[in-house]
C-alpha cells in the first residue's frame, strides 16, 4: 500500500490531502473540552441543585437518561463549575422508603388459588412481620438464636395446603419442631 509502517493511516491521509491541495476549512475543527463543551451554567446549575442522581439530571435537562455523550458533558460541566454533588444519592434515592409496588400483608395472606405458584418464604415472613406475628416457634417457644448463632425458623402450613396462606393457617416453627409434623418436606396434602 506504500504506507510507512511507523506512519499512521490519518498521517497517511493527512500528506494524501496537502499534496492534493484539498480544502478542508468545511470540516469540523477538533473538538476541546473547553470550548463550548459545556452546559448553559444558570440552568445546569438549577437542574444539578434539583437532581437526585445523573439520570435525573439528564431528565430535567430534557435528554435521554442513557445518553453517554451528556452524561460525560454533564460531568465536565459540573466539574467545570464547581458544583457540589453532595446531596446526589443515585440509585439510593427511595431507600428507606416503601417500594409503591409493594404487596400489602392483606394481599399475600389469603388462600390462593389451584395451580397457583406458592407464595415465597420472604413475602410470607414480611407479611407475617405486618400483623405483628412474633417470630418464635409455636410449640418450643424458642426464637432466632440457639446458643448464640442465628436459627432460621421456618413457616409452616399447619393444614399442609401450601396454597392456604390465610394467618390462622401459618406459624413458625423452629426446625426440629418443623421435622416432627406430617406437612414437613411436604409429607402433608398437596395442593
């Protein structure tokens, strides 16, 4: 190809375009991230002050949240003006809130129909924590810690029905206590 090889391809096509004397000056001169680079500083500021994290802030710039190109001038132009980001949380924002998609005890506690996966130990137990059921075994009385270790007490379905998740038909039950009742491994109906 005639190239040197410790030239380039852009050297190559830079000599290329000054020996054919080509004009150029309608090409975009390089871009620096000084010059002009950066956000309009009163409202970037207003924004950056308002914003929770950096896909909020692109949302009240009116940008793509996932834009990477205004995310990185963004983060120039916060630099650039000195801006504090202390009150910036990310994806903290909503801890120590309830998720507005969060199931209520009164909607997991019911009998669920057949076919129906069985609800999650988690869901269970949250929903249990709801009522105020207390988390002790309903026939040694014992609670989450045997000799000084964590114990995971687990929920049993007294009539055996998996799908009956009605509070009257739940209890916790340490795992000894679990072991000795004919709905243990699932030795009770099914559902």
């Amino acid at each position: 190809m005639g190239i040197p090889p410790e030239d380039g391809p852009y050297q190559h096509v830079k000599r290329r375009i000054r020996h054919y004397n080509i004009d150029t000056s309608h090409f975009m001169p390089p871009r620096s991230p000084r010059d002009g680079s950066l956000f309009p500083e009163q409202e970037f500021t207003q924004a950056v002050a308002a914003s929770h994290g950096l896909a909020d802030l692109m949302r009240r710039l009116g940008l793509p949240e996932f834009n990477g190109a205004a995310r990185s001038k963004a983060k120039r132009s916060i630099d650039a003006y000195g801006l504090s980001t202390e009150h910036v949380t990310g994806q903290g924002h909503g801890s120590g809130q309830r998720s507005p998609a969060r199931r209520n005890a009164e909607d997991i506690l019911v009998r669920l129909p057949s076919g129906a996966p069985r609800s999650r130990t988690m869901l269970l137990r949250r929903a249990l924590d709801d009522i105020d059921r207390a988390r002790l075994c309903a026939e040694c009385g014992l609670g989450e810690t045997w000799q000084g270790k964590r114990l995971v007490l687990e929920i049993d379905h007294i009539n055996g029905d998996r799908l009956d998740n009605r509070p009257e038909n739940l209890r916790y039950l340490c795992p000894n206590c679990h072991a000795t009742t004919s709905s243990w491994c699932r030795g009770g109906e099914s559902a």
